[in-house]
C-alpha cells in the first residue's frame, strides 16, 4: 500500500487523502496507470476510474488500520512510548531514548529532528510521520530485535488520525500553551487532542502515563488512568521531583527522588526548563523497572540536542545561542532561563534577541511573543521566521503591537540574515544573543518555496566575518 503516488508500484493500493499542500486525488488517474490494485478513498468513485474503488469514513484512519493489520500489528509487540505536550517532546524523547540504551535495550527514536531505527538516521518530513511509514519503522525495529519505540506525537497526528488505533503502552504528557491554533482554532480542541493519547486515540488506552503535575490540565490527565498514572514536577507531593537544583552554562546538576530511590543527575543540557524534561523522562524510565543508577548515566551519556540551548562558538567575547523556541510559552522560558544563568554567574551582560513568527500560523500569539520578549530582554531584534504566503512586514507589524508596550529598545530587519548580521554586531562583551525560533531548521519558506537557511550556519559566517575565528 501506497499513500504518496511517487512510491506506488503495480500491485499496490493507493489512499488517497488531502494533504498539507498536495490533494492524493489529483493523481489518482496517475496510478491507476501506473497499475494501483486499488484506491482507497472517502469520497464517491468518479465514473471513469475504472479501478477498483473502496470508500471509506476516514482516509487517514483507514490508512493506519490497514498498516497495522498488514505488517500483524507490531506495536503490540513493542513497548510504544508517546510523548505529547507543547513544548519539550524533543529533548524528552531523546532523554528516554538515552536512558534505554544505557540499559541495553535496542530502541527506535521518531521526532522532530530524525529518526532513528537501531541507529539508522532517516529525515524527519513531519514531527510524527504518516500511519504507514510509522508501521514501517516499528516493523524494521522488530526484525532488528528491538522491543521500545519512543516517539514525538504531535497534536496534527492526533487530530489527522496518523497514529489511529495504535496501542501505546506508555503516554507522557509535558506542557500545554498556546500553539497551533490556526490549526486547531480554540484553545479546548488543541487541548483535547492532546488528551486523546491518553484516552487511547483510537485504541486501548496506555498501560502508563507519566504527567508533569505543574500544568494546569495535569488533574484531568492524571484521572484518566488512575493508579496507573505517574506524577513528575517541582512540587512535594510529585513522585518524580527534584531537589539541590544547579543550573550554570555548562549545564544541569540535581538530586531527583523517585519511587525507586534517589539519582545523582548531571547533565549537559542548559536551562532551568529541561529539568522538567529529565524529570519526564526519569519517570518513564522507572515505569519500566530502569535502576537509579542507569537513569543517572542514560542522562549524562544524552548529548546536546539539535538546535535546542544550542551554542554557536567561533572565540566572540559573547554567547550565541540558537533555540528552536516559537510559542509565547517556550521564549518566556528561554529568556527565563538565560537570565536566571546571568544571574547566577554574576554577569551584568545584556540579553539580545532575535526572533520572527511564522506566515500562514496563528495570528493571535504574533503579540504575545512581541510583549515577552519586550519584557525579558534588553534588546529585540524583530525579523523573518519562515514567512511562507504573508507578507514578512505584515507579520512583523501583528508582532509590534505587543512589543510597543513595553518600554526596550528593538530594531526590524525582514531579511534573516541581515537580522543576525545587526544582533551580533550590536554584542558587548559578557552578553548573550538569542536566535529564537528555527533551531535545528535548515530552512527557510518564502511563499511555496524552500530556500536552504540555518541560524547557526550563517551566524558563524557573520562571526567570521567580523574577525572571530573557532
């Protein structure tokens, strides 16, 4: 079975579906010559496809139902970890991913960036990928004699159906804020996608859940599942929860106290938010009978995540920092976190930062971000994120409606690279400069066009262009 024309071969059904930017309609003709056994469709079959046409409710749906039941269903075979929630499933996911392999289990890793099958690198096209390939990935893990997937689950997989029917064993939830609702349209259908992993979406409800306690929406999730439900959070009464927190630019160390006893964590991740991100993942870690002490290493041995508190060096007497933080929530937390860094270092240095909403996204949290940053930082510099279908100065104007009432300096430069060329020229010595926003992205989106563009790249172009050398 197929879903994208290009990869269909004689013999094999078609499912056509509305995608993001292709309808699988518009080459139904297409493969029906190339020799499509069949098309799998929720619409009525037009009178001159003369093969053979099933119509289904869902097409997403059907897709995944039939991917399952093909390849015999191997996410009953293997342990599936779900991580879902606003911000941090990255880093969440390729914590538990660490932590399993220190314990020795072969493991596969979906998300954002790549995946991972048994250590094979495929790129990543969306956050959770199609049904099928999903099914494909699991499928591989199992003649590799791998037994736990752990994978991002985005809230346009849960709402689309791409991970329908599939039987997770454990689902952890991280934080909800505001994102996506130029998808979703309220902030109650964006939060009720997220809750339906943990009703089963589709099929049986997780054997686990892991919930971070400090959210708002952790009450609902943890009376899902009950007793089956594990808490994590800064709170006391959190069974996962920290304590002795150290937090500097060369990374985290704490104390966690779990049900299993306590761990010694020391981390290379920066940031006073990824505690949270080690907590989720300490907690699934327990769930599944994992010792303190190769949680402790499983952390340790994680390195740096693409694009995430991720530095760019090149000898410049100030830091730079590119981070993939695009919702209100995450940049209030990445400045958060930078200060708070400051402080305890007793630097007296600025916070600059660069940063641009996305065209075609959510209108509504442009100004929302313009007054955080405005609040947080010391100087803004307001640019291009991946403008798309809107006009880039349009956007920025949505921005300054809530950057104008604060009172902080702030600079406009639509063009990305000429925005980097004016934060880093604009560093004193002891500052820190922030590119929010595109993180591990390699790319920039000009109208339907795809242009190769990466924050750390051309800042160290710029770097070298003013005199610094690594």
């Amino acid at each position: 079975m197929q879903y994208d024309s290009r990869h269909l071969s004689k013999g094999e059904v078609f499912f056509a579906f509305p995608g993001e930017r292709v309808d699988g309609h518009e080459f139904v003709d297409a493969v029906v010559q190339s020799g499509a056994a069949a098309i799998v469709s929720e619409r009525i079959a037009p009178e001159h496809v003369a093969a053979r046409w099933v119509q289904v409710k869902h097409g997403r749906k059907a897709l995944a139902a039939a991917a399952l039941a093909f390849y015999k269903r191997p996410d009953r075979q293997l342990k599936l970890i779900g991580v879902t929630g606003t911000n941090g499933k990255t880093t969440t996911v390729c914590l538990i991913d660490s932590i399993f392999r220190a314990a020795g289990i072969v493991t596969a890793r979906i998300g954002t960036i790549n995946h991972t099958i048994k250590g094979r690198q495929v790129s990543a096209v969306n956050t959770t990928p199609e049904s099928l390939d999903l099914v494909r990935y699991f499928d591989e893990l199992l003649q590799q004699n791998g037994t736990h997937a752990v994978l991002e689950v985005s809230s346009h997989a849960l709402s689309l159906g791409r991970v329908h029917g599939m039987d997770f064993d454990t689902a952890v939830f991280t934080n909800l804020s505001r994102d996506h609702l130029d998808f979703h349209h309220s902030m109650a259908a964006y939060q009720q996608a997220k809750k339906s992993l943990f009703e089963g979406a589709g099929g049986v409800s997780p054997r686990f859940t892991v919930i971070n306690r400090d959210d708002a929406i952790s009450g609902e999730l943890l009376s899902i599942n009950g007793p089956s439900s594990l808490s994590y959070g800064m709170s006391p009464d959190c069974a996962v929860r920290p304590s002795h927190i150290q937090a500097d630019f060369s990374g985290l160390r704490m104390r966690v106290e779990t049900p299993s006893g306590q761990c010694e964590i020391a981390s290379t991740l920066r940031g006073e938010f990824n505690v949270q991100n080690i907590l989720a993942a300490t907690g699934v870690a327990i769930r599944y009978g994992i010792s303190v002490d190769v949680i402790s290493r499983g952390v340790e041995k994680c390195e740096l995540v693409a694009g995430r508190f991720e530095t760019v060096s090149a000898g410049q007497p100030f830091l730079v920092i590119v981070d993939y933080a695009h919702t209100p929530n995450a940049l209030e937390s990445l400045i958060r976190a930078v200060r708070s860094l400051l402080r305890t270092e007793k630097s007296r240095g600025r916070i600059l930062t660069l940063f641009g909403c996305g065209g075609d996204r959510d209108r509504g949290k442009r100004p929302t971000m313009g007054e955080v940053a405005g609040k947080l930082s010391d100087l803004v510099v307001l640019t291009s994120d991946n403008p798309r279908n809107e006009d880039p100065l349009n956007i920025i104007n949505d921005v300054l409606v809530g950057l104008r009432k604060v009172d902080v300096s702030y600079e406009l430069e639509s063009d990305r690279r000429e925005a980097i060329r004016k934060v880093l020229t604009s560093a004193r010595q002891g500052d820190v400069v922030l590119l929010a926003g595109k993180g591990h992205e390699t790319y920039q989106v000009l109208g339907h066009e795809k242009t190769f563009f990466d924050d750390r790249e051309t800042a160290r172009e710029v770097l070298s262009e003013m005199g610094y050398r690594a």
